[in-house]
C-alpha cells in the first residue's frame, strides 16, 4: 500500500483502532518502524549526523505534521538522535493515519540520507 501518496484525514474518535494483524499487514509498507507490544503505537528512530541536522529534520517533520493534520510525539536525544512515537490519540490506536504520516517521514528520511551522498 502506497501511504505516502494519502492524505489523512480528521479523527474524532468513533472508530476502533486497527487491530494487530492490520498492523502487521501495514508494517510492511512502512520500512524502519516498529509497532508497541500492544500494536497501539508506532516508533522509529534517526541518527544525524550532529545536533543542529537533528534539529532541522525535526522541524521539517513538524511541517509534514501539520500539512497532515496529525501530529507525533518527538524526542531529540543524546544530542544527535530523534525518536518518533505515532498513534492517533483520539482512538489510543493506531489509524491509517498513523501510517500515512510514517511513510511521510521515510521519503523525508529518503531526501535526508541522499543528501549526504
């Protein structure tokens, strides 16, 4: 499933959270991330090359988050590391939502790691 050419879409809850074997069946479209134990919530993790390229991919997620609508939860640590946690929070799930935002930040990550060849 090509997720990076989706849009998300507004949720206000109502809906049930997709369920583990979704989350497996989607994982696979969405290479580097890994589902929590309770498959409620996705996470990846970046090395930059220092903390200022840290911080600029930061920023640069944040206005694919806001394009979006949906936004991560983000950590920088040990100055060069980025964490990223997705999950929709007015479900405590994961939604197509989820995915469509990772696979966003992969071809961000794509741009980033090619620009360093």
């Amino acid at each position: 499933m090509d997720f990076a050419s989706k849009k998300c879409v507004p949720c206000e809850g109502g809906m049930a959270p997709h369920t583990k074997e979704k989350v497996l069946e989607y994982l696979s479209a969405v290479p580097g991330w890994q589902a929590d134990s309770e498959f409620k919530k996705l996470s990846r993790e970046f090395t930059l090359k220092d903390f200022k390229a840290a911080l600029k991919f930061i920023n640069q997620i944040g206005e694919i988050a806001e394009a979006e609508g949906h936004h991560p939860n983000i950590e920088l640590f040990s100055w060069n590391h980025v964490r990223i946690v997705l999950y929709t929070h007015a479900i405590s799930g994961l939604s197509d939502n989820d995915f469509i935002l990772a696979a966003k930040i992969n071809q961000l990550w794509g741009n980033q790691v090619s620009a360093k060849a």
